[in-house]
C-alpha cells in the first residue's frame, strides 16, 4: 500500500456533559476569515468574538485565535474543539478535509494507542493490517478465520469484534473489524462497519460525519 500524505484531521461538533465550541477555519479575504463556529459560518475579523472564541489576527492563509486563555494558530481548513474537562466521548461529530491526494483522514484510537486512519466506503469492515493489529495490542488471534480482498489479491484475514474504537474523539461500541493477514505498515482502513454508525454529508471539500442516535 502506497504512502498516503496526513491531512489536518478536525474533531469538531463534540457532544459533552459540559459546553463545548469548535471552529475550523474556512478562508481568509485581507483581514477577515470566514470561519465555521458550532456549525455556522461566519466572518470575523482580529478583536471579534463568537461562542468560545476570540479572533486574534488573521493572515493570508492563517488566523490567530484565543479560547480559554489560550492562543492557537489555525491554518486554512484547520480546526479546533475548545472543551472543559470532564467531556463525555460518547456522541459528536467530525468534519474532515482532504489532504492533497484527495483522502480523508482520521485519528482511530483502540487500546489507547492512536494510528492514523483513510476514509474508505468502499471496505466492508475497520480493516487493520496485521503489523498494526500487534502495535496496538489487538487479540486477533481467536477470531474468525477468513479472507481479505485487497489490491494485492486475497490474503488471509480474522474477523473480531473491537470493544471500543475511538474515531477522532466519537467513542463507538462492539465495531466489526478485520485484521489482515498483512505487515505494511499502510493507515487504518475506516469502512463501513465504522462510517455506517455516522450520517455522512459534503460541504464543498468538507466531510461531516455526525454520529447516529439509536
């Protein structure tokens, strides 16, 4: 599997027990950006404020805000979740924007390691190689036995069921999963046992991936 380039993964929309703002930056026009806040789009400009944020500067290509008493730099198509403690992972949602290649990516956090994940509706499962499956600590090996199709041909594969997977900060339960019989060391395969638990939509370049309520 080829290389794929780290797009900027935002982790916006978190539903919490306490408050919780995010903000993605969208465009810059001379001193104002167009910002997404809690799902609006808005145009601010540096000494502005909206929910939880504070435009500082904006740049060319770039903002300066501050939340909590906190600065961050935001980059075009970056974006931020201001939160307290004690946030509940249980609900959210995320918006994603493609890194150059057109992929979409997203941290998935299993055992509480963390590797870097592609958006890809056309696999079945959470496919994970088994080089990837061993770094995490994944117990593979009492699972079912079968096979995966991949660009390569068909390769042995187990199919478990992960207890907890976490999708950016979206906590999901019980998720299909397959565990390739495979040592590249390739991204996480997100597919469909994972993207059919969010309502999907497109906004431009932007994917949103909001979670189901059952």
């Amino acid at each position: 599997m080829s290389k794929f380039a780290v797009s900027i993964i935002l982790l916006l929309g978190l539903n919490s027990i306490s408050l919780a703002d995010d903000i993605v930056l969208l465009g810059t026009m001379g001193n104002k950006g167009l910002f997404q806040i809690n799902g609006q789009k808005k145009t601010l400009q540096a000494g502005q404020e909206s929910g939880a944020f504070k435009i500082v500067t904006v740049n060319a290509e770039s903002a300066m805000i501050s939340s909590n008493g906190k600065q961050r730099q935001l980059q075009l198509g970056q974006g931020y979740v201001s939160q307290e403690s004690g946030q509940a992972t249980g609900g959210g949602s995320l918006t994603l924007t493609p890194d150059e290649r057109g992929h979409y990516m997203v941290d998935v956090g299993i055992n509480q390691t963390a590797q870097k994940g592609i958006v890809d509706t056309g696999a079945t499962h959470l496919s994970i190689s088994r080089n990837t499956a061993d770094s995490m600590n994944i117990k593979y090996k009492d699972g079912q036995i079968g096979y995966s199709q991949t660009a390569n041909g068909r390769i042995g594969a187990w199919l478990i069921k992960l207890p907890q997977v976490k999708v950016g900060n979206v906590m999901l339960y019980d998720v299909q999963t397959v565990i390739r019989d495979s040592v590249d060391n390739g991204p996480i395969l997100v597919g469909m046992s994972v993207l059919n638990r969010f309502q999907m939509k497109r906004e431009q370049e932007l994917m949103i991936l909001s979670k189901k309520v059952y």
